[in-house]
C-alpha cells in the first residue's frame, strides 16, 4: 500500500469513528421519533438497543479494523520486518480504549485530568508511527527506518521499550491469551509479571517520564531516518545554507 492510498484509508477510519462515536447517537433519536415508537410503551428499547448495542460499537471497531489492517499493509509494503508489524498491533491493542474516552468530550464530560490519567503510552507510540509510515518513501530514495545499524539499533530499542510498556501498562491484555489458547493460567502468569515489568521500565519512579523520554528518542530517530545516510552528501546539506553564493565547496 502506497503512502497515498494509507493516508486515504486511515483518514476514512477516522471519519468513521467520529462518526459512530459522536454523531450516531443523533441517527438514533432520529430513527426513534421517525418509528413512531413512543406511542407504545416499551417498544422504543430494542431499536435503541440494536442501534446503540450493537450497530454503534460495530462502527467503531470496523473504524479500528481499518487502521490495522492498512497500517500492517503498509509495513509489509515498505518491506519491514514482521517484528514491526507485531509491534503496531501490540500498540494499537494496548491504545484501543482511549480514543473513546476522548469521544467522551463531545458531550462535555471529558476533563483533562481524566486525559492525563488515561492516555497510555502507547497511542502516543503508534501516532507516531502512523505519521511516519504516511511519508511517501516510494517516490525519493530515502529507505525506511534508515540505513545506519547505530539508528536501527535506536528504534529497535524504543519500539521495543514501547511495546513492554504497552504489555505492563495494559490491564486486560493478560487474559487475551488464555482465551486464544484456553489456559487460564496464562492470565494470572502475566498479570503477575506486569507490576514487576512497570516498576523496572519507569525505574521506579512511578511516573511517565521515562516513557515520554523514549518516545521523544523513537520520534528523534524516526525524523533522522529522513536525512541522507550519504555522510558527505548530508555535510554538503546542512553547510550549503551558510555558503556565501558562488563560493567554493
């Protein structure tokens, strides 16, 4: 998938999920006052339910599917390893509850403390990589997450930080595999090692910014991929604007 039809794709995604998440409770009432429901008592509940139960959060995750699957596709497109696409999916699982709680703010319940307190770690990661992988790299010569081992090694490091933070941080993920597989003692395996996990990436402090610190890094890595890896050809680049013109380089 090239850059332009992601960009397409995961902006209609987004539409999509503003529209169920904001705008589909309008077509509700809609639907109720064109039924004609009131008139009988008790009948109105099951459009509402079959709307709001089932249709609105359907649109939602088709919303999510979308940005999953073309994201995947356009890491197998850039010729990414399978690693990064497991990443992603790990960050998108992890971040799937939070953009609910801001469609929250559409009805004026939605404070920024309640932001604070529940914005992981890794919607912020996979913002970033959304960004990133949206960049045409098919038209120019820049190859995707850079040619130096020393900056692979970097957003290897960060994404792989991310993706332990996304496991730790994330209370549900523990029972994903034991319903897959059926093993309940998965579950209480790996919610048992998410305390431990949490406490050594933030180093103890019990705050964000170790993980805020990492992301600045994998943002700073990925923005240094797009300079050329040619060393003279990126001298000549950033020495050319204080030449005097007509000089000698």
């Amino acid at each position: 998938m090239f850059a332009g039809r992601y960009l397409w794709w995961m902006l209609i995604a987004v539409a999509v999920f503003l529209f169920f998440s904001m705008c589909f409770d309008y077509v509700t009432w809609a639907i109720v006052a064109m039924s004609g429901c009131a008139e009988v008592a008790g009948s109105c509940g099951p459009i509402v339910l079959t709307m709001s139960g089932a249709m609105k959060p359907a649109g939602m995750g088709l919303a999510s599917l979308i940005m999953v699957v073309c994201t995947v596709a356009r890491l197998r497109y850039l010729k990414a390893g399978w690693a990064w696409a497991a990443v992603a999916l790990l960050w998108f699982y992890a971040s799937a509850g939070f953009p609910g709680i801001l469609a929250a703010g559409w009805t004026g319940m939605l404070r920024p403390e309640m932001v604070a307190e529940s914005l992981p770690a890794a919607f912020l990661f996979i913002n970033v990589l959304c960004a990133y992988l949206a960049i045409p790299f098919e038209e120019g010569r820049t190859v995707p997450f850079g040619e130096w081992l020393w900056l692979k090694g970097l957003l290897w490091f960060c994404a792989a930080y991310g993706a332990l933070t996304a496991l730790a941080q994330t209370p549900g993920f523990a029972a994903a595999p034991a319903r897959v597989i059926g093993m309940p003692w998965i579950a209480s395996s790996i919610a048992g090692l998410q305390a431990p996990l949490e406490n050594a990436l933030d180093l103890g402090t019990g705050s964000m910014v170790p993980a805020y610190t990492v992301l600045g890094l994998f943002a700073a890595g990925l923005a240094a991929t797009l300079l050329p890896q040619d060393l003279a050809l990126l001298r000549e680049r950033l020495i050319e604007p204080f030449m005097p013109r007509g000089s000698r380089r």
